[in-house]
C-alpha cells in the first residue's frame, strides 16, 4: 500500500505582500515522493518554488488554491478541489479533475481524460502555452492551447475553443485540434480532426 504525505498549515508561511503562502515542508524546495500527496483545505493559495513530483496521487482539498513555479508530475490521478497553476508541464498518468482554473505555460497531459469544473453546469478554463493532450475526452469552459489540443475521446466547451492562433495570410498553417468527436465549443483557431465524428451524431 503507498504511503500518503499530507501537508497541513504547518507545511505553509504566509509571505508578505502577497496571497500566497510559500511551502516550507520537510522535503526542501521540491517534493518528490514514493507515494500520495494529500493537501489539506482551507489553506487558500498555496504556492510550491520549484517542483512537485510523486508516484502517486495529487489531492487538494477545498478550499486550498495551488501554484507550483515548475512542473507537477504524478504517477495516478491529480485532483483539486480548487485550481491548479504550473510553471512548466502538468502531467497526470491517470486523469486530472479540477474545481478551478488549470493553467500550465508549458503543456498538460493525461493518460486518461481532464476536466476542469465541478461539471457540465459550471465548467472552468483550461489553458497550456504549448499542448493539451488526453487519451480520453476534455471537458471545460474554454480550452486554449499554444500548439495543439489532442483527446482521444468527446471534446466539450461551453464557450470557445482555441489552438495556436487565428491565421494572419492564406499561407499560414493552423494548428490541429484532433479528438475523437466534437460535442460542443465554437473554434476561434485550429483545424478540427474528428476520428470518429459519427458518435456525435
């Protein structure tokens, strides 16, 4: 059975000036576990300088917002009550859940699908500076990509739906949005690639 390292108040310093609070756990700067990483609620934004990395899982509770400065990488699942910011890659080998924003200026990947929003009723953004890609479906508000946006199954936005940018001349080459079949969103840039376009009908 993996063990679980849970981070409480005692693991977070308020930092002056601003609405974070800075990890100051046992681990120094990174986290790299064997194991799950639990983060306790109501700790508002909780802010980690360099990595988060575990064979694991990633839980945050309600209440608890978090910001890492580089990447998150688990093994399983990570799900977050509230949102999830990284510097650099977030990379799940099972799915992502969150309650809020996802945001990762490089890219986010799953191994099986992500979705930001508590659900089809009140869905949050997902934004990556470079890709989006899961093996299953992507569910969220809006979904924007720097470079491509891949799934392997249903892609659903409520509102918009982006890859790369608008083409400035003819000439310009869009970026693909490739899934399985489109459910819903309007694409503002990107080429769209169904695989399997006759499930959405």
């Amino acid at each position: 059975m993996m063990r679980t390292l849970r981070l409480t108040a005692d693991d977070f310093q308020p930092t002056a000036g601003t609405d974070y609070s800075w990890y100051v756990g046992q681990t120094g700067l990174n986290i790299e576990f064997d194991g799950h990483v639990l983060i306790a609620p109501d700790l508002g934004k909780v802010r980690f300088p360099r990595h988060i990395r575990m064979t694991g899982g990633l839980g945050v509770e309600p209440g608890t917002d978090l910001l890492v400065d580089w990447g998150v990488e688990v093994g399983a699942s990570i799900e977050t009550a509230g949102g999830l910011q990284a510097g650099w890659n977030i990379v799940a080998g099972l799915g992502i859940r969150t309650g809020g924003h996802l945001v990762a200026e490089d890219g986010i990947k799953a191994g099986w699908g992500i979705v930001a929003g508590q659900g089809p009723i009140d869905p949050i953004d997902i934004t990556a500076g470079l890709f989006i890609e899961a093996e299953w479906g992507i569910e969220a508000r809006s979904i924007q990509a720097g470079t491509t946006i891949t799934c392997g199954g249903a892609l659903d936005a409520k509102w918009k739906i982006t890859a790369g940018r608008p083409p400035l001349s003819p000439d310009d080459k869009p970026s693909d949005i490739i899934c399985g079949h489109l459910v819903k969103g309007r694409i503002i840039a990107g080429r769209l690639i169904e695989t399997e376009p006759t499930r959405n009908r």
